[in-house]
C-alpha cells in the first residue's frame, strides 16, 4: 500500500489507504511486455493507481470501483497536460459565476449535515458552478447522474471541491482516521465565512496544478484510450476474453467503511447522505454492514477460507457468531464472485497482479494471500509467484483492544501474480 513518502505529483491529490503506489503500478505495468493496443484493468480502480499507470505506458484503460467519489478522482488523475493552463482563467470563471448565483441550499442537501445553512449554500454554489460551466447546463441534475460523462478537467475541478471541503471539516475527524464524524447538534455545525470558502477552493486547485507541474510525466496526450466508471467488481461491464492484464488491490478483511469514509465528498456529489448512504455501504465489499441474507460457504472458496470461517464462528469473543462471522461469510462470497468476473474478462494466458494484505481476527490469523489463491483457482487463475513483504503500522494496530488477543501488531503484504488458465 501507499506510504506517506510516495505521495508524489497528482498521488498527492486525494491520497487513498486503500492503494499501492504509482511508481510500483508504473514499474509493473511497464515490465509487463504487454503488445501495444493492450488492455489494463482494475475492478477496484479506487484512486485510479492502475489506471494512470497504463495509460502513462501507452496502454487501454479500464477501472470501475463502486464508491461514486472513487471514480471521479481516478478521471481527475488522467488530465492531458495540455488542459493544465486552462485551469487558472476557468478557476475565475467558476468563483465568479458561484458570486453572481442566488440560489440557495435545500434543506434536503447532504452538506447540511456539517454545514450550516448559509455555509452549504456557498458550497454549493461552487459545485454548480462547476457543473454548469464543465459538465452540462442542463438543470436538475446532480453531479452522481453525470459521473461517465464529465471530462477530466471537471473532475479535476470536483476533486479540488473535495479536497476543500475536507480540509473545512478538519474538525469532524474522528479517532478512526478514515471517518469523518456528524455533528452531534445542529449548532455545531460550521460556518466558515463565504471569503474563507472561495479562498480555501482556490488554494487546493493551485496546489493542485503545482502538483501536477512538479510531476508531469507523459500527460500531454491527449488520445488515451480510457473507461472509468462506477460498478461493482462482482458485475462488471467488460466484454468476456478482452483483458490483457489486471492489476489491483481488493478491499482488505479489515472491515474499513470506504463509504463513510468518504461521505462528505459523496455529499459534494450530492448523494443523499442521510437517506441512502447504507446502502452504498451495504454493497462495498468489506463492509461492516449486515446484508438481510447470509450466503452459505462453498467448497470452491477453499479449505483455508472454511477452515478460517469455523474459527471465527466459534470463536469465545462477543458477537462472533451473530455479527462478525456474517461480515466475514459476505466478504468472502464477493471476492469470490468478483474473482469469477475477473477470470471471464480476462484473455487466456493473460496475467492479473493483485497486492493483499493478511490480518487478525482477535487472535485468529487471516491469511489473505492463501484464501485469495485458492478462490482464485476455481476461477482458472493460478497462482504463479507470491513475493510477501513485512510491513509495520496498519490500521488495525491503532484498536488498543485488539492487544487483549495478541501482541503483534504488524502485517505481511503479497504480490500475487496469476495466469489464466487456457
């Protein structure tokens, strides 16, 4: 996974947990010897790692990830360099046309959960801005209906919006480090001054551009060959037997809430917070929401996956049975069809490089890389090489409690590379 230290040019726009870095993706993907006209995928594309990858080796792109706010980062990132110094006059262009616009915050609008009123409003009136002059002038839509047709220069402008609004909220961070907290009144709800917003949007588009001035790479073409969309990784919407290589990292066994995670830019989006944000959630694979059913566990996950499942069902531990075996069985049953989809997408003899991390359930090891390489199998991939490597401070170490079950609080990360069966 990233490291602080490898956040460099456009990574630093949206830095993501959950993703390895650009030089690793570019590395990989460059040593691949793939033919030119190939083509790269990520089913769980998050920041867009893989995506820009390619398409900065000369290669076709395509990365779906569920979470709406994933998909217009990874399109920001593939900006030609060219559009770059057009950036600074439409910059005034939107502040003036958010100055000039009369109207206001709906009650109903999600940024109203950490904002006040008055302070959604201007908010607001950024990001319609932004979509009226670079997406459509077409009323009544929100920026989630338009995600697969915004060009990369509007998503470059939603993105500094979100980073915006980020650092706006920097009170809300909670001791989870992927959250951001709700207001536990009304009146604590901020409401920084109409100058404070403008100004703090306008610093993150500059940072922004500087970022990408400081790394600029080969984005001056203005021909890549890309598809960035919002789908789930168990259903994706590519032609069977046309993917040349997958390169990925899935959700990790650690029950992060990628959809809390980034609720305020979902809010940004427009998504309706309040009303429909457990469902997107629910559909996340990882989550720690409940699904209504539970599947049943199948031979084709493989003995270590069932052998795991029966630790964590009778394990002595509080909700065990009731809620976290549950969690694990609906984790386990989407990789395995993700892996399926993946399997059928893929060209015979065609590689999928895949990055995991292992990790603990109270005292109970999950050895990722193992389970992953024996679902994969019943989806024709063969594990070729595994190459592990130790890493320190995880996420899961910050839960003080799990020191009650076990002392080590580090992890093992695995490259797996996987070959298509004929």
């Amino acid at each position: 996974k990233r490291r602080a230290a490898a956040h460099v040019g456009r990574d630093q726009w949206f830095p993501y947990y959950a993703g390895f870095s650009s030089e690793f993706a570019k590395q990989l993907v460059a040593s691949s010897s793939l033919a030119k006209g190939s083509t790269v995928m990520d089913p769980w594309n998050g920041s867009g790692t893989t995506t820009s990858s390619a398409v900065l080796n000369g290669y076709k792109a395509i990365g779906f990830d569920l979470n709406p706010v994933m998909a217009v980062v990874a399109k920001a990132r593939l900006l030609p360099q060219s559009e770059v110094a057009s950036i600074t006059p439409l910059l005034a262009d939107i502040l003036k046309k958010a100055a000039l616009s009369k109207s206001t915050s709906v009650e109903s609008d999600p940024l109203r959960i950490w904002f006040a009123p008055d302070a959604a409003t201007i908010v607001r009136r950024i990001e319609r801005a932004i979509y009226g002059l670079l997406v459509s002038a077409t009323e009544g839509r929100t920026a989630l209906d338009a995600i697969q047709e915004m060009s990369c220069l509007a998503t470059f402008f939603y993105v500094a919006l979100f980073r915006a609004v980020r650092s706006l909220l920097h009170r809300f961070k909670g001791s989870n480090p992927t959250w951001t907290v709700r207001p536990c009144a009304a009146s604590s709800r901020i409401r920084p001054a109409a100058l404070k917003v403008r100004d703090c949007f306008a610093s993150h588009v500059t940072e922004m551009v500087l970022n990408s001035l400081a790394a600029p790479g080969k984005w001056g073409c203005r021909r890549a060959d890309f598809t960035i969309g919002v789908a789930s990784s168990e259903n994706l919407p590519v032609r069977r037997g046309v993917i040349d290589f997958v390169l990925s990292s899935p959700p990790y066994c650690t029950r992060i809430d990628y959809g809390v995670a980034t609720s305020a830019e979902l809010a940004v989006l427009g998504y309706p917070v309040d009303t429909r944000l457990r469902e997107l959630r629910g559909r996340l694979i990882g989550t720690p929401t409940i699904h209504a059913e539970t599947p049943d566990p199948t031979a084709s996950w493989g003995n270590t996956c069932l052998a795991l499942l029966e630790r964590v069902r009778n394990h002595p531990s509080k909700a065990a049975k009731t809620y976290y075996y549950k969690t694990y069985v609906q984790y386990f049953a989407a990789m395995a069809q993700s892996f399926s989809e993946v399997g059928q997408c893929l060209k015979a003899q065609a590689r999928c490089v895949l990055v995991v991390q292992d990790s603990y359930f109270k005292d109970t090891h999950i050895d990722l890389a193992t389970i992953f390489a024996e679902i994969a199998f019943s989806a024709s991939l063969k594990l070729r090489r595994q190459v592990d490597f130790p890493i320190g401070r995880t996420f899961g170490s910050i839960n003080l409690r799990s020191r009650n079950y076990r002392k080590v609080s580090s992890a093992t990360e695995s490259v797996l590379c996987f070959v298509k069966d004929a």
